[in-house]
C-alpha cells in the first residue's frame, strides 16, 4: 500500500509557484500552488492533470489529525468497502527534498511512496498524493519529534528554529521531514481539508462515504502561458 506513514491559507514566501492545480471536490474547491523548487514533481502533477487522471478519484486514506490521501487509480470505480491504497503507475520519481525551507507544514502538498524496506532511495510514487493536516506542537512535542525524526533517518534530519516556529504556530507533521517529497501547499480551501481529515472511516482508513476530487484543473501554468 502506498503510504505516507503514520508515524485559511498558508503561503511559504520563500518558495515560488508559477503552476496551480484546483481540485473541485465533493466537499468544496481546494487550490494548490506548486514549487517551482520541485520541478520534477511540478512537472508530473501538471501532466497527470492535464491528462484528467485525477478526475473522480476518491481520498481513499483520510487519517484525522494527520492527513489525506487521493491518486490512487483504483478508485474511480472501487466498490463499497473496497480497501485501496495500491493503485499506481508503472514509473516512480526522483525524491526532491528542499529543507529547511519546505518541509511538512500544515497545508503541503507532498507525493506518497512504498516504505523504504522495499524503496531505500525513496523514490515518490507516480501518482499517489497527500495534504498535510497535522497537529500544533507544544516544546515538549517537538522534542519528541525530533527524537523520532533522529531514530528513522538516523541524525540526518535537523528541525531548525523557522521550522519549529512553524509546528508550533501552524501545525504540520514533522516525522516525514526528508522522507517524502513535498512539492506544493493548499492556497484556498484548507477548510476543505480539515472537513476531509474528519471523515469517518473504516479499518483501512477509507471514508465510509465517498469524497471525491470531481475534476482537477491546471489554472496557472505562466511557462504556457495559461491563467484561469
């Protein structure tokens, strides 16, 4: 299963986004402005969009507190119940980490990928996507965060001071720092997220009722010329 483990707006003024995807969703339009610091991922979302592989996917894994997940394939048509999470494309991408200044804050945008027993370079799955909820972390949280992050990367990863600013005042997930790759952030429609991020669910984390991304658009693509 293609996971990213379980372990308003926000702008990151430090990143810049010439693209911008809307999902229209069941439960209202959530805007995403992609890294122009990312450009592979940017890339590979635009042109899955412009393909409308997105269209009528569920958010098959929605985890409260957490995040959720879309871009499985398998659930444009999944039945009642069906457990998904496994759907893909037969390529994976190169992971672009960009810390300190994007990390797993509130309202990122990042890809999913195969846990590292079986994708040590940690490559991000073709497709599959999450949007960060999270928490906001007391000091005594991000100790443990980073106590955490210290065992799974094995000291490679360093929370700095803008970025437990950040987890204190904004919230986010701070254990997937420099393990999935994340390449954009919710601009309008973070209410829809944190509605998605409180659906029931089953044993599998699958909304019991479908949420669903009723079409993806490309509304801002300057390279082409393109605005909506």
């Amino acid at each position: 299963m293609m996971v990213a483990v379980l372990f308003g707006s926000l702008t990151c003024s430090a990143q810049t986004s010439t693209t911008e995807v809307l999902l229209e969703t069941t439960e209202g339009n959530i805007r995403i402005a992609l890294y122009d610091e990312t450009p592979k991922h940017r890339d590979n979302f635009l042109k899955l969009t412009k393909m409308h592989v997105y269209d009528s996917l569920l958010f098959h894994r929605v985890i409260k507190d957490f995040m959720i997940q879309s871009g499985d394939p398998n659930s444009k048509n999944a039945k009642p119940g069906q457990q998904l999470g496994t759907g893909d494309f037969d390529y994976t991408q190169e992971p672009e980490f960009r810390l300190p200044q994007i990390f797993h804050r509130r309202g990122c945008v990042a890809m999913a990928r195969e846990p590292d027993i079986v994708n040590p370079e940690m490559r991000s799955s073709a497709c599959q996507f999450y949007i960060v909820w999270g928490k906001r972390f007391s000091s005594a949280d991000i100790e443990k965060a980073q106590e955490r992050l210290d065992t799974m990367t094995h000291g490679r990863i360093k929370l700095t001071p803008e970025m437990i600013k950040a987890y204190k005042s904004v919230g986010g997930t701070p254990h997937l720092d420099g393990q999935y790759t994340v390449f954009g952030e919710v601009t309008e429609g973070l209410n829809i997220v944190e509605r998605i991020q409180k659906a029931e669910t089953d044993d599998f984390d699958r909304p019991f009722e479908d949420l669903r991304i009723l079409r993806a658009t490309v509304t801002k693509d300057i390279s082409n010329k393109k605005q909506k």
